[in-house]
C-alpha cells in the first residue's frame, strides 16, 4: 500500500482496487471501492472509483485478493472475554478431568503474585470425566491461602475455594440470593458452586450486583487491568474480520471501561452497548430514551433475561427435561415482572435484547413484545431474542409478524449439541434452527457470544451450514441448514440490522463506513465446510484506516 499519512482525516482519499470487492448489497462484487474519510463515496469499476475520488491519496493494492464487508458480532461480552483471556484456558480440548484441571490452575498460579486471585474460565462439567463440577476442596489443591475461582464455560457461575467462601461469609446459614442457587452438600453445607446472582456475593461491597437480572460475570479489576482486558479482546476480534460489536450486557464496569479507551484513542472497533436490566431505573431516571453516542461507542438498549442455558441445562421446560423429569431449569422473571421490565424499556424508546432459549421463554418475550406494542405503538424497534435456541415454527412466524429479531450462535450447538441432546432429547435436533427462520423471512443474525465461542465468523457459518457437533453428530434436518453465502451475510449485514446500525456499517456501498476485511482466498470459491472453517482474514480496516495485519 502506498500511503502518505497514517490517520485518516475527512479529506484524505483512499482508492482500494487490484481484486474482488464483495459488497454485500445490491451492488453485488466490483472492482474497487473510493473513500474518502472514513466513508464509502463509490464502488464500482476502478476509473469511475478515481474519478469519483479526484485526486487519490493512498491506494491499497489488492494484489488479486478479494475484500469483504467487515463483520458484526451482535452479541459478545469483549471485556469479559478479554478478561477470561487472561485466565487460566479450561476448555475441554485441555482439560479433561478434574485432576487436570487443578494442575492448570496450579501451573497458573505459580506465575501470579502471592496474593492474586487465581481464576479460571471454560471448563465444562459434562465434559470433564467425572461428569461433575470440581467442589472447592478439589480447588483447595490449588491454594488455600488466596481466593481460586473456576468460571463455567456458560459464564452463568463456577467454582470457588474453601478461602473465598470464608472471605465472602458464605456458610450453612447463607440463604441463596435473590436470582442465586448456593450449591450444598447433602448437609447443606456450601460446597462451592456459585450460580447467576450468587456470584454478587464475591463481587464486593462496591462491586456489580445483578440479582435476577442476570448472571454476574463483572469481577472487577483495577483500571489498568481493565483497559488491558478489552484490548486484549478487542486484537482477537479483529483479528476475526469483526470490526462491529453487540455488548450484550454492560454494567458500570463494562461503561467505564469503554469510555475510558474510548477518550485515550484505544478503541478501534465500534460498540453497540446493551445495559443490563439490573441498570433500567437508573437509565430511566437519567432520560435515555433512544440511542446515545456516535459511530465508535453506541448505548443501544437494555439486555434482558427470560430463562437460562442449554449448555448449563438451566433453560427452562415446565414439563421437564428429558434426562430428567423432575428438573425444569430456571427463570429469571415471572412472566408478568419480565413483561413489565420490556414495557418499561420499550416505552421509553429503548430497544431490548432478551436471552431466551426453551419454547417457554420465547414464548414470554413474544407475549411481552406483542403487549407493549399494543400498549405504545414504537415503529422497527427490532426488539431481540438473543440465543433463541429452540423456536417453535409457530414462533418463527410470530417473530416475523412482530418484527422481532433473533441472534443466534452456531457455534454452541456445535461444541454442547450432544449434550443439548442428552438433556432436552429429539427437540435437541431443532437446535439453532437458522434455515428455518431465513425461509420464513425472519430476521436473524448470527454471532459469537465471546468467551462462550471465539469470535469466529467462518465457524460460525460452517457450523450453520452442517449443523454437525464436534463428536460428529447432525443436528435436525437439511432444511434447518444455512447455506455459507448466507451465514456469512447473518455475521453481516443480519448483525449491523440487528444493531440498528445497517445505515453504516455491515456493507460497503456509497455514505456507509469504510469497514472491510481482505482476504487471500475468497470465500464464496470455497465449497468443503471444514476448510470455509479454518479461512482467516489478511487485514481488518476500520474507518479507511487499518487495523489489524496477519503480517
């Protein structure tokens, strides 16, 4: 690339040719795109991109390679997964039994101050060969002496030592929190699982607390750290191709952490913020009312919770699961005080993202939706079901007709499917059914959940298209399947709709952002799902600047 500055300005031009440009629109695939600033003025042939542009500053040779739409991951957690990040990696891959585990996280240790917690994310208890969770006498092997926690791969709760639940004055006597489950030993003593809003017990006087609003995943650092997690995150997305993210719930923590990088010129890619509803009072007090922000840090609406997860078999199923009929998950809400929740938010303008998994709890948001419309008519508010892992055809139409939009992950029903199976039985097999939504005309997109899944859209679509789980089972039927093309434009242009924010990113077409990827190979010539999977991207720009380089 030939360039004369570094930092794009509103008069600087950009002309980017040599290859395919895939736009992701009605425009199809073109030879170049013209930007001047940080936006799109043209895309078409490479003579009318400079003559549109008049005089080009810099020019990015494509060299043959083909340019992408920078991709939006609508719902993720960055500070949490930058965070985690820095923990120690329990995913099944490396640990498979508890004895395991306790050595990764003594090896850990062994590289952190004497009086640093020692903390761990990933492990899934299923997975692990004694098919339960580690109790915090197996973490006591790692340290006494200091607080060891140990976070499901869910992030809805983990593990804790012997030491943190003295610390934190967890005993016996210890009622379970509002929104919280204490786990026990048959003498009821704690044994030291800490689930949704149990975990407020170890965030601190002054940390976040969520209640039943939600799991608490905000163990808080100090500001340094902080910012170290969510640029940690923030190179693994664009490394990915995604230069557009969801924050599917913000607290204090998350906020401060975002404007602090956003004023010292650290943030690169652009957030949509979802404020937990444990913050709704206080959001309307303050006013909010529609979107606030700008192009680089957005406050979008406000993340609710209507049941709980596959994976952690905390989704709730009144008539029980089928491993288990006397097990029936968990809700968060009554359904009235959900739907109130949503009619609040709703009336003030506010759109919402609701994680809901099982019939029962789409069912809810759907109800709750339909009330509030009925009550307040608010036009496209694309109020959203996030996860939306087991829609009824009846609810996919339902969806369609009220306009609300779902962002699932394929990525989960590729590494827990089986285990989804196990719990739920055949219904299992409707698992994030994207094939059928985009055949009833539904809105979806589809994303990471970062750190539940690293950002990976190509995964993420290969996983839509064969519905296959790592242990080789095929989920559902061919129709449930998305064909790649399309997962690809769900990690699009679905997200950016999904985020209110198609009028500037998720394509590349005159007036939007200058947010693309560049590949070696393109993506649209690869027919073998297991190799579409591992593609990567060369470069990530952002606002014509690059941001991230494989090189």
């Amino acid at each position: 690339m030939r360039s004369a500055t570094t930092t794009p300005d509103r008069e600087r031009t950009l002309l980017v040719a040599g290859g395919t440009v895939h736009t992701g629109g009605p425009l199809g695939a073109v030879e170049a795109l013209a930007v001047r600033g940080d936006r799109i003025v043209h895309a078409g042939t490479a003579a009318d991109c400079r003559a549109a542009l008049g005089r080009v500053d810099a020019e990015l040779d494509l060299a043959g390679r083909t340019v992408l739409p920078g991709f939006t991951d609508a719902h993720c957690h960055p500070v949490m997964y930058g965070q985690n990040l820095a923990w120690a990696d329990l995913r099944p891959e490396l640990v498979p039994d508890i004895d395991t585990l306790v050595a990764v996280m003594r090896r850990f240790a062994g590289n952190l101050r004497p009086d640093t917690p020692v903390r761990g994310f990933g492990y899934e208890h299923r997975r692990l060969a004694e098919g339960r969770h580690p109790v915090a006498a197996d973490l006591d092997r790692v340290a006494d002496d200091r607080e060891v926690y140990v976070m499901n791969a869910s992030g809805h709760g983990g593990v804790v030592n012997t030491f943190t639940l003295r610390k934190y004055g967890i005993t016996r006597e210890s009622p379970d929190p509002v929104g919280g489950h204490i786990g026990r030993h048959p003498d009821g003593t704690p044994n030291g699982e800490l689930w949704d809003g149990a975990c407020d017990l170890i965030t601190g006087d002054d940390g976040v607390k969520t209640t039943n609003h939600g799991p608490n995943f905000h163990l808080d650092d100090p500001e340094d750290e902080m910012r170290g997690h969510l640029l940690r995150a923030q190179e693994h997305f664009l490394a990915a191709g995604v230069t557009t993210v969801g924050d599917a719930q913000v607290s204090r923590r998350e906020l401060e952490t975002y404007l602090r990088a956003r004023d010292g010129g650290d943030l690169r890619m652009r957030v949509s913020a979802y404020l937990t509803s444990a913050m709704l009072d206080d959001a309307l007090d303050l006013g909010l009312g529609r979107a606030l922000g700008d192009d680089r840090l957005l406050v979008q609406g406000v993340k609710l919770y209507a049941d709980g997860t596959l994976g952690g078999w905390t989704a709730y199923f009144p008539e029980g699961y089928a491993h288990d009929c006397c097990h029936h998950g968990q809700l968060y809400h009554e359904p009235g005080e959900y739907a109130d929740l949503l009619r609040r938010a709703h009336a003030a303008g506010l759109q919402t993202a609701t994680h809901a998994q099982s019939p029962f709890a789409i069912g809810m948001v759907l109800d709750a939706v339909e009330k509030a419309q009925a009550d307040t008519p608010r036009p496209d508010m694309r109020h959203r079901i996030e996860h939306c892992g087991l829609p009824t055809d009846e609810q996919i139409t339902r969806m369609r007709d009220l306009g609300v939009h779902a962002c699932l992950q394929p990525q989960h029903h590729l590494r827990t499917g089986d285990g989804t199976l196990t719990a739920i039985g055949e219904m299992g097999h409707r698992y994030n059914p994207c094939g059928l939504l985009a055949a009833a005309g539904t809105a979806f997109a589809i994303s990471s959940d970062a750190p539940v899944a690293r950002p990976n859209p190509f995964e993420s679509a290969a996983a839509a298209a064969t519905r296959r789980t790592v242990l080789g089972t095929v989920l559902g039927t061919p129709e449930m399947r998305l064909p790649t093309a399309e997962g690809l434009a769900a990690h699009g242009i679905g997200g950016a709709v999904a985020l209110h924010r198609e009028q500037s990113v998720g394509s590349l077409r005159p007036g939007l952002l200058a947010d693309f990827v560049v590949m070696d190979i393109d993506p649209y010539t690869v027919a073998d799902p297991a190799v579409f999977a591992a593609l990567g991207v060369a470069e990530t720009w952002i606002g014509g600047a690059r941001a991230w380089s494989a090189n």
